[in-house]
C-alpha cells in the first residue's frame, strides 16, 4: 500500500480535483490518498478565526460568506449529477453552519482549531462525493478516528498503527481510501492540528505506521530544487536525496517539504517521492536512505531569525556554563537553530521569539545580552560535504562582500550553515548559486 498526498493548490480548483481523481486510481497498488484543504481556505479560516478572537463578529460574518460563496461556486463546477450536487450542497451547509454556530457563543483556543480543521474535512468530504458520483469505490477515513497526538504536540506514532491497522483491516478488498492530512486528535480528546504543512506530516506518519511502500507528496513543483527558484534563476530539481539531506533542506526552508514529515518515513525506511501534479510524468525528487552521489546538491535558506548572545568572563574554563544557557530555552520550549562558542561569549539563533523577552531576562544572570533580529540561516547541503576538499572555500569565495554573522561546519556531515543579515539573503542565494553550481 502507498500513500498518495496532495496539496492545497493540487485539490484548489475543481479541474485539478479531477486529476487528482486520475492519478489516484492510475495503479493497482492499494493506495490511501490524504488531501490538504483547498488553497486559500486555511488562509481564509485563519482570518475567521482572529476576528473572532478580537470580538468583530461583523468582520468574521464577512469571512465566513466570503468563503462560503466560493465553495458555492466549487462544487457545481466539479460535480455533475443532481444527486452528487445535492449531497455536496448538504456537505458544505453543514460545516457552513457550524462556523455560523461560532458567532453567538464565546470564543476560545478549542474552538479555534475546530475552525481550523474544517478545510481538510470539507477538501476530502467533496473529494469523496466525486468519487461517489463517478462509482469509483473508496472508503472515506477520517484522520480523527486514528491519528492523535500527546501532551507534548508529539505524534503518537504506536497508537496512529495500531488504530489505522484494525481500520484498514476491515476493508481487506478495498484498494482506495481518503482521508484529512493536518487534523487529529489531542491527549484530551479535541480537534486539534500538526501546525501549517502538517498534511505533509500526516503522510509521512501513516506511511510509518502501516510500512507504506512509498509515500508520495504531490505538489504544483517538480520535486525539491538545488536553490530557491523564486529568488533564483535558473534552479533544477534534485533527482535523489537521503533523508538527512532532505531534513537539513526541508528545516531550513525548502518550502515544498515540513520539516518534520522526514523522520517518521525514516525510522521505517519509506521512500518519499515529491512528485509535480501538473507535470505527472516528471521525474521529482526521490527521499531514500542512502544516495552515491557525494558533494554539494542544494541550498536553502531560513528567514525570521534572531540571534542571541551572551557573553562573560564567568564561561571562561567554567563547566556547567552552557547547560545553565540550554536550560533556560529548555523551560521556555524554545528551540536552537545553531550555535558557536568563544572563550567568552556563546551564540546561539531561535526562530521563535515567543519567550524571547522572559529568555534574555534570565540570561542576564548569566552575563551580557545581546539581541540581533531580521537575520536569515542560509544552508548548503549535501552528502558528506564537511568532508569534502574545498566546499568551504567556495562558499566563502562566493560570498566575498557579504558579512558572515555565524558558521556552523562540521557539527553535520551533510550540511553548512551561515548567519546573515536578512537584507542579505537573496544576494547570497544568487552568488551561491553561481559559485557551487556550474551547468
């Protein structure tokens, strides 16, 4: 069995639902298909949502019909049938009505991600009612009933098994089934979510839990590029990466990948392949556990980063002085982008500013603080290229003019990482791009 998932502008328009409906049932190999909710949607949810939180109910009815006349429109555009309109028309009322329920009672964080998670059930719903019409059968699967998280936001990966295995077990014949990526289920039983581009994640831990023999994530690009192409001319897509490459890519901005949907395909060894739904027949990206080729293959980079320093001649010779540092974004569940040490001073980068304010009030015990923002991680990886003669010098060379606030080298094998201004960022793409690809 594969896994077969598709993003929001691969489900956006009805004419691409249609193809989406071609790919699915192209094979014969059981396949459980896991849809994002039609693009836009999340946006437009998100935006229900903070009116709400602001009590401007006025503005959140204006969303809600705003969103709610666009998949109006959708529906009798991908259906044909009376009976499959009719059903449709009866799917969107409904959810439609939840959301108008949420304008007369008091809003919470709860409710907020029951907003939330009502994209992914309307995609797949309507998905269904396709399938439906056309007699292709299916079983619809609701993410809720299996896939779940713990008190840590963490997958519980045994659990999503042995839920999806007794599942899938009674329907032994069936060789499609349809479910939500994003939404599960949280330790006290709500709808809760896996954050922005968690379909992606979904995917990866249903290929894990049932030992898929692929997991393929269906996108509008033809697999992960060697660069950004929106900032840079010129890219090509990658045609193999291992996964450490691919989660060094995908956590440090390769946009076409969540960062965290490599390592649940990785414990179980899972090939992911990242496939173009507009161009089926390209070659995309293949994910796998070991590739040959050796030396540089892509750069990414990462925006929104903060930079923290603190420095004191306490640290020097003092053991102990770095625990006490990680300890107080261990408390404040803020988590490390990179880091370099001197005698005196220790650097580190965060990306979540949310504790920022209370992490450099307790450093200041520590020693003197200092806080650079607008700075950007941009990283060049590839398969042992710590190891490889001359990487590091043509990355330097490239990026002759600009100041280099941090380098990390060597704390992976597979990657090197570089602090800059963020003013910066898209002239090191371009200059990187020049100087470590040739072609």
């Amino acid at each position: 069995m594969k896994i077969m998932k598709f993003g929001g502008t691969s489900v956006g328009r009805p004419e691409r639902m249609h193809q989406v409906k071609d790919l699915v049932t192209s094979g014969d190999e059981p396949t459980i298909v896991v849809l994002s909710a039609l693009s836009g949607t999340t946006n437009a949810l998100v935006g229900i949502g903070e009116a709400l939180a602001d009590a401007d109910k006025a503005l959140a009815k204006e969303r809600i019909d705003a969103l709610h006349a666009h998949y109006l429109v959708f529906y009798k555009e991908l259906l044909q049938s009376d009976s499959a309109r009719a059903k449709a028309e009866g799917i969107i009322k409904e959810h439609f009505e939840f959301l108008n329920i949420l304008l007369k009672i008091s809003f919470n964080e709860a409710i907020n991600r029951d907003i939330l998670a009502q994209g992914e059930l309307l995609s797949t719903k309507l998905f269904y009612t396709l399938l439906e019409e056309l007699e292709i059968p299916a079983v619809f699967l609701p993410a809720l009933d299996f896939m779940s998280i713990d008190e840590n936001s963490e997958p519980e990966l045994g659990k999503i098994s042995e839920k999806l295995k007794a599942i899938l077990a009674e329907y032994g014949d069936t060789k499609l089934f349809v479910t939500q990526g994003y939404i599960c289920k949280n330790h006290r039983n709500e709808v809760d979510n896996l954050k922005r581009g968690g379909s992606d994640y979904t995917a990866s831990l249903i290929a894990a839990a049932i030992q898929a023999s692929a997991c393929e994530i269906w996108t509008d690009i033809d697999g992960m590029h060697n660069n950004d192409p929106r900032i840079v001319d010129q890219t090509r897509p990658i045609a193999e990466l291992s996964f450490d490459e691919a989660a060094e890519l995908a956590y440090f901005g390769a946009k076409i990948l969540h960062p965290a949907s490599i390592w649940p395909a990785q414990l179980y060894n899972v090939p992911v392949k990242l496939l173009n739904t507009m161009q089926p027949q390209a070659h995309g990206t293949l994910i796998k556990a070991e590739v040959d080729a050796i030396g540089v293959k892509a750069i990414a980079a990462k925006d929104g980063i903060t930079a923290v320093k603190i420095k004191s001649s306490r640290m020097l010779l003092a053991y102990g002085f770095l625990r006490r540092i990680f300890e107080i974004f261990e408390k404040y569940k803020t988590p490390i982008d990179m880091i370099t040490t001197s005698e005196v001073a220790v650097s580190v980068t965060i990306d979540d500013l949310s504790h920022l304010g209370q992490i450099t009030a307790e450093l200041e015990a520590l020693g003197s603080v200092e806080v650079d923002r607008n700075q950007a991680i941009v990283c060049i990886v590839g398969n042992e290229i710590s190891e490889t003669k001359g990487v590091i010098k043509s990355v330097m060379d490239a990026l002759e003019d600009i100041p280099v606030r941090m380098v990390s080298y060597g704390g992976s094998r597979h990657n090197v990482s570089l602090l800059i201004d963020a003013k910066f960022k898209n002239e090191a793409l371009q200059r990187l791009n020049t100087g470590l690809f040739s072609w």
